[in-house]
C-alpha cells in the first residue's frame, strides 16, 4: 500500500492530498529511512516515525487497512511503539 493513502486511513492525516504534502516534505521515517516519495510501499511489520504537531509518534503496522474506517478500526492497525503520549510521570517533592 502507499504510504499516502496509508496515513490517510490510519487517519494521521485529514485528506489524502495534506499526506502527500506530509510525505514530500521529508517528514516520515519509515524504517529509520527518510521518505519523500508518496509511491514509497508500506507492508505489515514496518516501524514509520510520524511528527504530529505536538509529539513524534512511533509505530508499527500490524496489518494494513482495507478502507478508511471509524478510529477504533484505524488504531487497531497499528502498536505505538514510544510512550510520548503517555501521561508525564509526577515530580518528586524536595523538603527544603
């Protein structure tokens, strides 16, 4: 599958133009390689490192979708392989 369409069904990106916007920028990683081509072959197993406006997001295809479903569906796809959205860890307290 291409990674445009990809990232539009996955639901990364809002239309499949602002993923190919996305993509010919050189902001994807797929594989640790940066990509430039919306033609660039994406199959289960791959590991893509997106950056979303507020955090970069790594993840893993698990399979590939057939349409650009409900959300549920899309992120069923895929295993985010960081922790960058989970909740920030509490700071200690110092006794002055």
């Amino acid at each position: 599958m291409r990674i445009d369409k990809l990232l539009w069904f996955l639901r990364f990106s809002s239309s499949r133009g602002l993923a190919q916007d996305w993509v010919a920028d050189g902001h994807i990683r797929l594989n640790g390689r940066r990509i430039e081509r919306c033609s660039a072959d994406v199959k289960c197993g791959d590991v893509l490192v997106l950056p979303l406006p507020n955090r970069v997001k790594v993840i893993e295809l698990l399979t590939l979708p057939a349409r650009r479903g409900p959300a549920v569906e899309a992120q069923g796809c895929y295993r985010v392989l960081d922790d960058a959205g989970a909740t920030p860890l509490a700071r200690p307290q110092i006794d002055t």
